[in-house]
C-alpha cells in the first residue's frame, strides 16, 4: 500500500482502516481509510506495512520533518515493548483525556517546537479505542533543553548520541513527613564566618529535632552544636536562637557567601521544615538538601529518602544534567527532587526517576 501527505498528515485508503487502525491501532479512521502521523508512517515504512509515500521509502520519508528521526526512535521502541501509543495531535486526543495532565498543555520550549506531550501511550493490550492512557511522553534529543515548566505528570524521552533511550518519570509529588519540633527559644550562641554556634544548646535541639552537628563530632553526648547558615536564619526566625545579631544581618552574610542562592535554599528549607521532615546538607551528592521525613531521634536514624535541589522556577534543565541527578540519587537509593522557586518564595515541587515502560 502506498500514502500521500497531505499537510502534516499521511493518508492512506483502501482497506487501511482494517490493516492499521483496527488491528495495530495505528493512526485515526477516515472512512475505510486512515489519516496516519508522520511518525507513525514511517514506523510502517521501517517495517515494509507501507510500501511508499508520494513514491518516498523509509529512508527518504525519515527527512520530511527536523525532528522525525528522534519521535521515530522513541515511538519504535514502544511498539517493540508490545505498547500502541498515538501521537498527540489536535482532534486526535480527546482533550479530557489531558486535560488533568498541565504536561500536556500547548507550550512552547527555547529550543524544542510542539506541545509538551508528543505520545500517548496505552497500557499493553490496551489501544486508542480504549479510555486508558499508561504514559503521556515527552520526547527530547540530549542536546535539548527542557523548561521545569514542562515537566511533571509525563515521561521524559532522552534519546542520546547514539540513539539510546533514558526515560525519566516526572511528576509534581506532595511532600510531608511526621517530624515534629518543640523547640525551645533563646538559646544563646555566636555567628562566626558562615556558621553559628551555640555553647550550651538543649540536647533536643540536636538529639530530637536534628539541628545542626556536635562541634566535637557526630557521635559526641552533648556540647556545643554548630548550625550552618541557612538553619541559623530559619532558627533566628522561629525565635529559637540569639545571636546578637537579628535575621536581617545573618541573611544577608548569606547572600554575600552564596549570592541569591541563599534566598531559595533558606525558602526550601523553610518549607521542608514546615512540611514534616528534616533537611540536612546534600553537599556529598551534589543537591543542596537531603531529607528525612521521621525522625525521633539521631540514635535511630534511617537513610534520609530525597535529594532536593533548589532552582529558580523559570529553570531550562539540559538532559545530561537530569541524568547525572537522577543516577545519582538513585545509585543511593534516594528520589531526586527539585524545589521550584519564585523570587517571592513560592516552590512548586518536581520529582524525577528513572523508568523501564
């Protein structure tokens, strides 16, 4: 069989509609015939079900569009996981089937060109008659930047130099935790450099709450505690701590020592703090937070759970940088989180792990 483009569409007539839509799912009914998207006739042409279009083979047809080559990659792929999955076009998908899905909405990247979402993909042994969708599918090269905007609640589809696939699950999670703090007030202490200390803290603080380290090391019983700037503000802000200077002056020690950096990691951990868990630096995996979402006491505590990292909302993550945060973080065993920050201290919480459809 062979097909002529029309626009940005391969039509396709005959018994097409019984060959392709009805038995493999592929494109949408036009009478007896199918109106097939570029990606999925040149799926068809790789597999010789379409002999040509307007006298094109699949290597040929595979230069009609800029980005074909890497939605052709990702779409095959699916369909050799046994999956049936359509591309997201207008009047194709029905919009209340996106419409819960913001990933989904017309957005426009500084380097990519199409909605967010670029498949749908059914669960096995599902297809585009039914009503179920498994994944909505973003698809990127490595080379692309990718807005924060435009992730959450859809796959991210990398595709590398070497046409190898990395997906990445991105959702917008709740983030809480049951770590609760009775923190006493007016201890005093002293700002030195870019830290407190505190001389004679309540055992709590650290034992209990997880302030802070022992100056005199992980596993001393009691003494000084020195705080890092960022508990240091939240801590002066609570009333907790008096260190002869007010929260103005510690934040902007911050700023001088970190630049505006310090403004979204002291929002981020205001947040954590407020939200149940507690977060301590993740300076040895590259985030600036990790986080434990029970904690009792420091003599049982367990691995901390997330990496976050605090980025201004507005953020264009390149692909590699995605990947290294990811590997890390689940290389030990922790869920890589990003803290989305308006300069007004606003967060909108992205999650991002790696998937196997």
């Amino acid at each position: 069989m062979e097909g002529r483009l029309d626009g940005d569409v391969v039509r396709v007539g005959g018994d097409a509609r019984q060959r392709y839509y009805d038995s493999s799912g592929y494109g949408r009914p036009t009478g007896e015939g199918v109106a097939l998207a570029p990606v999925e006739a040149a799926h068809l042409l790789f597999r010789g079900d379409l002999d040509a279009v307007d006298g094109m083979g699949f290597r040929k047809f595979l230069s009609v569009e800029d980005r074909l080559v890497v939605r052709f990659l990702v779409y095959k792929d699916f369909r050799e996981r046994g999956f049936y999955l359509s591309p997201v076009r207008e009047g194709w998908i029905d919009a209340d089937d996106l419409a819960h899905d913001d990933s989904t909405a017309a957005d426009h990247d500084r380097s990519t060109d199409g909605p967010r979402a670029d498949l749908v993909v059914y669960p096995q042994g599902k297809g585009p008659w039914d009503d179920e969708i498994a994944y909505r599918v973003r698809i990127v090269g490595e080379r692309e930047s990718i807005r924060t905007s435009s992730l959450g609640r859809c796959v991210l589809a990398v595709v590398d130099e070497e046409s190898e696939i990395t997906y990445l699950d991105t959702t917008r999670p709740a983030i809480d935790g049951s770590t609760t703090d009775d923190l006493p007030t007016n201890v005093a202490g002293d700002l030195l450099a870019d830290r407190a200390i505190l001389w004679n803290p309540p055992d709590e603080l650290y034992e209990a709450a997880f302030y802070g380290q022992r100056l005199a090391g992980r596993g001393a019983e009691g003494g000084p505690l020195q705080l890092s700037l960022v508990e240091t503000a939240f801590l002066l802000g609570e009333g907790t701590i008096d260190l002869g200077v007010d929260l103005a002056a510690v934040v902007e020690r911050g700023r001088r020592v970190e630049g505006e950096r310090f403004d979204r990691r002291l929002a981020v951990y205001t947040a954590l703090r407020e939200a149940g868990l507690v977060p301590k630096t993740g300076f040895k995996f590259g985030a600036d937070f990790r986080t434990y979402a029970d904690v009792e006491s420091v003599d049982s505590l367990g691995h901390s759970e997330r990496l976050v990292r605090a980025l201004p909302a507005d953020h264009a993550f390149a692909p590699r940088e995605l990947s290294l945060d990811v590997r890390l973080a689940g290389g030990v065993h922790k869920r890589m989180t990003f803290a989305l920050t308006t300069p007004t201290g606003e967060i909108d919480w992205l999650a991002v792990e790696r998937l196997t459809p």
